[in-house]
C-alpha cells in the first residue's frame, strides 16, 4: 500500500480547513481596496483579514463551518480506490478529534450528529481515473451558508427585477446575478460562484461545484465563457450588496463558468456559490508511496503574504460598550449603524436550541441576555473546555421562531450573520431588543474574544447544536436590525433590487 497517505490527506485536510489559498488571499486584498475606509463593510473586512491571518498563524479552522469535504481524485489504473476512500475517511475522523474540523455530519432522519464527521455521504469522494501515474487529490471545504445560497433555473424563466431569462448566454447572466443578488450576505460575502449551463439537474450541480476548483485567476478556455465571466465581474460589485450585505463595493470575487451538453428539453443554470472563506487545495502524490510530491494552488517556498499590513480592527472611539444582562432603555438608544462590544456572558443557541425553546423553557434564565447563532468548534480540555473556532451562523433559518423567542423569554439581542426577516424585526420593536451582525466566518477572531466556556447545556444535540455559555469580552458587532423598525438588511435589499434591474438589459 501507500504508507504515506493517511498523513498526506491528513495534511491536505487540515492546511485546508486552516490556510487560504495565495489566490483567495489576493482576490480579499483587492476586494478590501474597494471598500473606503470607515465603512461598514471596510470593517468587516478588516476582522475577516485579521481572521485569515490568525487561521494561518495558529492553524486553526478559518471558520467554524469547515463544510462538507469534497474529494475529487484522480487515480492510475489499477490503483485500490477503495482502500484509499477508507483512508480518507480516517483522515477526516482524525482531523475533527483534533478540532481542525467541526463535527459536521448529522443524521437525517435523528438528527443525530455522528459526532466524527462521518456518515452516509459525507465526506463525498469522487474517483475518476487518468493515464498518468500519481495520483492527485483536490479537496474543497464548503460550508452550510453559503450552500444554502446555491440555486438552479430551469429556463426559460421569469426573473424578479430581471424580466424574462431566455435559453441563451444573456439569459445565463441573468441567472448568475439573480442569484448573487438573492444571497445578499447568508452567504458570507464576497463570495465566488461555479457556474454550469446545461447538464441534468444532479450533474448540473456538480459540475457547477468543480468551477470553485478552478484558481480565480485563470482565464476560461472557451472564449464565449471567459467574455461571459469578464462580464458578470465588471458589473456584478455594483449591486451594492457589499461584504455581508452590508453594502458596498466587494460582492463577487470569481466567477468560474462550464458548460454541459443537455437534453434538448431542458436548459439548466447551476450556481454553486461559495463564501469569501473560499477552502480548497490540492496535491499531487507519488504513486509508490503517497508522499506529496506538489501542493495545488499554494507554493510552500512562497510563505504567505498577510493580510493585513497594519493594525487589522481598531477602535475608533465610537463603540457603545455592552456588558450583560442588558436593560431595555439601553438597547432601546441602539440604532442601526452603531458598533457595539459586547463583555459578559452570552448563550449559542441555533436550529435545534431554537426547536426546543418553542416547546420548553430555556436551561438557563434568558432574561436581559443575547443569543449567538453559532455552532462553534469546541475541544473538551480536562474537566473544561478549549473554544477552537466562533463565528456567527446564518440567521435567517431561525426567523420562524425569534420572534416568539425573543418576546417569550425576554431576550435583549440575537448575535448572527445575513440578517433577519419581518416576523423578527416586529418583536425587536415590540420587546426592545436589537439585531447584531457578527461578521461571518470569522470564526478564529470571535474565538480569541471568549475568555472561558463557562458551561454547556442541552449537549444531546451535538458540538454545534448545544447550547454553549460563553464569558466574551469586546466582542464587536453592528447593530443591523434596532428596536425602532429599522433594518439595513431590508434597506440594502431593496436598493440593490434596483440596481439588479438596471442591470437587466446588456449590450
Ligand atoms: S464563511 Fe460563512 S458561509 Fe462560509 S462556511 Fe463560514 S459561516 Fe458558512
């Protein structure tokens, strides 16, 4: 066998969960020069870049979400595909029992989380075999928000603030800025879409998915498609959906086309958008031993360039410091656009915390305190425990609920990412309580923010389903929904809405 590979995907496995690529890295550079300083998403850009950078530093998992690892293999013939899938899968169980990975892998039916990121279909591994005689191994980490923010036309089609989608390259557009417009920040942008025109439904996807393993910087061979590419890059970043959908100018930082025949009955357009916390390397390794003999998409005699030159976050003065619990008349002073740091206890709670506390009282009193959507990385550290990675979730799954959550237990904030709908920005007014945008995926600069896991509750539900209480101290955020009926997710939703519809017309 291979002695070399176990490590060698244990390797691929963690310097990807835990490096950005030197072309991801370039691509945030420039999108942080788009941004002027002092803005909103300049601020968030800022933390994301100090992210990277600590991710980098302390190899640790650049975001909470390490997504679904997806393997795309390719073997010599005669190589023992089978052994090599368990191999992986090994990998992956090592890798998670070491915090590089959160345990991601939940049974559909129990909801149950495996707990070792292993299950039916997870990791997805794909094998294809070629005449050369190494053996490669591209691996992509993608995440659950961004995931959600993938979609799929049938067209032709009708599209909002767009018009018609005909089966043709402008009708492909059309698609691709639909569904950047629609993602607005769930999916932690700027972000990056893999496109497929054509296909079936199934293979649509997945050939949408294998543009992300492309490098954001080449160049399509297929002249009609690197127009197209070239085309939805030097208009898109004017939607004005911005980093986070906090608006601005850093939307989109790669857009990747192919193409697949189809049945002439159907015209498919597949959009796999991925998130600024692009993950994805690869290797080549020698066929008698599995060493790597070459990283893809990274040179290790190029060490890394930091993101940041200077400082990274920095205060200017007008934070509003927030220690919990909190009263009402001070949240109620709160306004959209305000920068808060926020010092004491705070509770994680998402999908299945929610779920139940439609059914039951919460495990600790909630009253006056703020609830994080996250679902962290966390290692149990003698009779404690070790916070590994902390960053926000995306908020809009918990919508159905907040709402009564909120005004039922007397919650004072929620803490997620992408913001919140009309159900809950009704009990913000109602109850006195505000919405705070955390910036997405930075999930080792939250982490540095907890001072102590103090306590767990309803730990049956998993690592990142628990509800976790976390001792934070100036933990940034911005007040995104207040308790006045104000909403910048709504406001940038509905300017970029116009834009998206002067964009529907090319030359
Ligand atoms: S950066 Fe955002 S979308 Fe990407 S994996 Fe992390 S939380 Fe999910």
């Amino acid at each position: 066998m291979l002695p070399a590979f176990f490590d060698s995907m244990l390797d691929l496995i963690i310097r990807t969960s835990t490096d950005l690529p030197p072309d991801v890295r370039a691509a945030m550079k420039s999108a942080m020069g788009a941004e002027p300083a002092g803005t909103q998403s300049a601020q968030a850009l800022a933390i994301i870049a100090e992210n990277i950078d600590m991710a980098a530093d302390g190899e640790g998992a650049i975001c909470q979400d390490t997504g679904m690892p997806t393997f795309e293999i390719k073997t010599p013939a005669g190589a023992n595909q089978g052994w090599m899938a368990q191999q992986i899968r090994e990998a992956i169980a090592e890798a998670t029992r070491r915090g590089k990975l959160r345990p991601n892998s939940v049974d559909s039916i129990t909801g149950k989380n495996s707990g070792n990121n292993l299950g039916p279909g997870t990791p997805v591994i794909h094998f294809e075999q070629w005449d050369r005689d190494d053996i490669e191994v591209r691996l992509l980490l993608k995440g659950g928000g961004c995931e959600n923010c993938n979609a799929q036309y049938s067209l032709p089609a009708d599209l909002a603030h767009l018009g018609r989608a005909d089966r043709d390259l402008e009708g492909v557009r059309k698609c691709i800025l639909h569904a950047v417009w629609q993602a607005q920040g769930k999916g932690c942008s700027p972000g990056a879409v893999g496109v497929c025109i054509g296909g079936d439904r199934a293979n649509g996807y997945h050939h949408a998915k294998l543009q992300l393993f492309r490098s954001l910087d080449d160049v399509n061979p297929d002249a009609r498609l690197a127009e197209l590419e070239a085309k939805i890059l030097g208009t898109i970043n004017d939607l004005g959906v911005g980093t986070m959908g906090f608006g601005g100018h850093a939307t989109l930082i790669g857009c990747k086309i192919g193409a697949l025949n189809r049945l002439p009955a159907c015209y498919f357009v597949s959009v796999a958008y991925d998130c600024w916390a692009f993950r994805r390397l690869g290797v080549v390794l020698g066929a008698a031993d599995g060493a790597i003999k070459q990283w893809l998409f990274r040179d290790p005699s190029h060490p890394a360039i930091p993101m940041i030159d200077q400082a990274g976050f920095t205060r200017t003065g007008r934070e509003v410091e927030l220690r919990t619990p909190i009263d009402e008349a001070t949240i109620r002073s709160l306004k959209v656009g305000d920068v808060v740091l926020i010092s004491g206890m705070i509770y994680t709670g998402r999908d299945s915390v929610h779920s139940h506390l439609m059914k039951n009282d919460p495990p600790v009193p909630l009253n006056g305190q703020i609830i994080y959507h996250c679902g962290p990385v966390v290692l149990k550290d003698g009779d404690g425990w070790k916070m590994m990675a902390a960053g926000p979730t995306t908020s809009a799954r918990e919508e159905p609920y907040q709402g009564e959550v909120i005004k039922r237990f007397g919650v004072r904030a929620v803490i997620g990412k992408g913001g919140m709908g009309a159900k809950t920005l009704a009990a913000l007014k109602e109850s006195g309580a505000v919405y705070l945008s955390a910036i997405g995926g930075a999930a080792q600069f939250y982490a540095r923010c907890v001072e102590n896991v103090d306590g767990v509750s309803l730990m049956e539900f998993g690592v990142p389903e628990a509800m976790w209480h976390l001792r934070v101290r100036d933990f940034p955020c911005i007040v995104t929904m207040d308790s006045h009926g104000n909403s910048l997710h709504k406001e940038v939703e509905a300017a970029s809405a116009v834009k998206l519809a002067g964009l529907s017309e090319m030359d």
